[in-house]
C-alpha cells in the first residue's frame, strides 16, 4: 500500500512530464500566466476524462476532495472553475496533441499497449483507418456547422492492431470528406490498411499502390473492371470469388492503372454478399477476409471512446476548449490500455476505466491495485506507544 502517494498520482508519474515542459515553452502555453500552469490544466483534463466529471464544477470539486493531497499530482493549488475555463479556450490545442503523440512514443518504446486478437502469419504493420462524427447543438456550438440545424466535428483515427492504439487522429468539421484526410497520413512501405467504401478514391488507391501500401476495402457496385484472372477458391471456406481485375472506368484507369483482386466473400451472419477489393496479389483469399473483418476493430473503438470517456458532453463550448478535450481523451485511452495490458487481473478497457474511476485518490500501490482491483485493501495497525522500563528512570516512551 502506497502511503505517500494516490493511484492517480501513480499513473501521471509515469507520464512523460520532462518533454511536456519541454512543449510548453516550445508553444508559449504560459506566456503572461499568472500562477495557473499547463500542468495544472493536464491533471484537470484527465481527472474530466479517468473520473468523469461531468463539468467544470465536477473536476474542479472532485480534485479539491482528493485528500489534501494535490502536491502530489504536481499541483500547488487547486483549480479554480473560471481560471480551468480560460486555459480551455486560450492555450494551443496542439500542445495537447503534441503530448498525445509524446505519450505514445513513450508507451510503444516500452512495448506494454498490447497485441493483436488476431493471429495472421503476416507481419507487415496492419492498421485500420476510419472516422466519426461527434454530434453538437448548433446553437452552443455555431462554429461546427455541419447541416442546417445540426453541428458536428468529425475524428479522424488511423488505429494501430498491435495493441489497438490510435497512431494518427485529426480533427475537422463534420463536412470534410475522409479521403482528403487519407492523403496526409503516411504509411510506412509495406504495410496493411483497412478502409471502408467511405474512402473510395481511385487517385488514393493509386498513390498506395505506388508507395507500396497494401490496402483492403469494399468494392463500389457500379465500379467498372475486367477480369484478368479467375483464381482457384479454397473449399470449404466462405469465399464466393476470386479474380484478378483491372479497372475499365476512364477516371478509374487513369488513376490507378495497377492489377487489382476482387474478392467475394460470404456473411453468413447477416446472409449476404461482400466485394472486396485490395491491390495484395499474394496473401490467399481467406486472408484477405480476415483482414477486413478485422477493421471492425476501429468501429469498436469508436464505441469505446464515446461510451466511456467525455467527448460526446462538453465543458466548454469553444472550438479550442472542445480540441483540448478531445486530444486529453485521446491521452486518456493510451493510459486505459496501458493499465490494462500491465494489469494481471485480465480486464477490458471498460471495466478498467469504471474501476479506475472510483479508485482514482486510492491510497494504494499501483501494481497491487492492477493485479487485484476489487481486492480489500491491506489493513496496516496503527502505531502503538511503546515504553521500555530502566532502573531509577521509571517508563520511557519510545
């Protein structure tokens, strides 16, 4: 049992907090401060997101009651509503999300954020890339107008299948398209994408093909092509179809003149068919349907997120305050998959972050509370008055 020192005091010292620093001077986060600092606001944040806290008054107040003890989360003061709010809409978002991608490269370079579920004898990197829309009242939010009574922002999210991790997020209006975002990721030669028909864009799938990125996603039903090769199907499999295609569409042709593989596959489950389509010419059919079935993985964790952290409810109205919220979930998922892969007890990432919340000021050793969270917690005797008798001296206390 930890004396000194609260669960979540625990979980922030493992935080890179040197190169957090390091970011605010390099973004000018506190210029013309006045006592409140970035640090200060990054507790706040992630207390919003690991305690869920519903508002300001909620962070605020829950970390006033956290036992007189927030020295130790590397706060001198408690925060102050009005002052939390400021910081919200007028420090850079990008600090935040510098320090997203600060904690990730410091979680991977320990290697505890996970595996796949999945086993493929494969070992190119296998990612997913999708996005989602995070619905907004028009009214409290005119900036993110999306259509004409509605406002929205749309996540955009390349997830990593080592360990499910998000490597890649950006954030724009709910009007952008998807595949304009696509355009700006880079993907390492070799490695493996799963889009959904969302991203059609032939130009796009051109560009992989060239840089040697391997893709897999569903084919359009008005897509022109020829087939150039029927291949053998594996028996007893689910795999309706496999051919070697070439698009015939001016546009397509044009924009990706490559050898592509149509590969129809069977759900049984909803008792229908599904088109792939993937520029791998190598991997079996059956592969190439367990990869796609694979991407649901990104749409799970979009439920993840939306479920359990606070990105759906807002404490601040302002674009910068709602960027801020979301790049401090996103920092909050990393350290909900970290405690959960280092955790013996072999929770999911909901019930740790359920558990994790009413246990956030649990005066307890880290490791122990990962490897038995709902366990009763170590009763230490309180310190008893000893007296040790001496001749001529009477009872000495000791």
């Amino acid at each position: 049992m930890s004396r000194v020192a609260s669960i979540f005091s625990q979980i922030l010292s493992h935080l890179p907090r040197n190169q957090f620093e390091s970011l605010v001077l390099s973004h000018r986060a506190q210029y013309q401060s006045k006592g409140f600092t970035c640090w200060t606001q990054l507790v706040s944040m992630l207390f919003c997101q690991l305690g869920r806290a519903d508002s300001l008054r909620d962070i605020c107040n829950g970390l006033v009651c956290s036992l007189g003890k927030l020295v130790h989360l590397g706060i001198d003061r408690n925060p102050n509503k009005s002052t939390l709010a400021y910081a919200n809409e007028h420090r850079p978002a990008a600090l935040f999300m510098d320090f997203f991608y600060a904690t990730l490269d410091r979680f991977q370079g320990m290697g505890v954020l996970g595996k796949r579920k999945k086993k493929f004898r494969f070992k190119n990197p296998l990612m997913s890339l999708d996005a989602t829309v995070i619905a907004l009242c028009l009214s409290l939010f005119p900036w993110a107008s999306y259509r004409r009574i509605k406002g929205g922002i749309k996540l955009h999210l390349l997830l990593d299948h080592d360990g499910y991790i998000p490597i890649f997020a950006h954030i724009t209006t709910a009007r952008r398209h998807e595949s304009t975002i696509a355009k700006i990721i880079y993907l390492p030669p070799g490695s493996i994408v799963a889009v959904d028909m969302g991203y059609t864009d032939y130009k796009l799938y051109g560009d992989w093909t060239s840089q040697g990125v391997y893709f897999v996603t569903r084919l359009k039903e008005n897509a022109l092509y020829e087939v150039v090769e029927q291949r053998t199907i594996p028996q007893r499999s689910n795999i309706l179809s496999d051919q070697v295609i070439r698009l015939t569409g001016v546009n397509a042709a044009k924009k990706c003149p490559y050898l592509l593989r149509r590969v129809v596959v069977w759900d049984p489950e909803n008792e229908r068919e599904i088109v792939l389509l993937t520029n791998h010419l190598k991997f079996g059919a059956t592969t190439i349907a367990a990869i796609y079935k694979d991407r649901w993985e990104i749409e799970l964790f979009f439920k993840l997120i939306k479920q359990l952290l606070k990105i759906k409810t807002f404490v601040g109205t302002s674009e910068n305050a709602l960027l801020i919220q979301i790049w401090t979930a996103l920092i909050a998922v990393l350290v909900l998959k970290w405690l959960t892969f280092i955790s013996k007890a072999h929770l999911s990432v909901s019930n740790m972050a359920f558990l994790l919340s009413g246990s956030l000021f649990t005066y307890r050793d880290l490791r122990a509370w990962l490897d038995n969270p709902m366990g009763t917690p170590p009763i230490h005797p309180e310190i008893e008055q000893m007296f040790m008798a001496l001749p001529g001296f009477g009872q000495l206390s000791t």
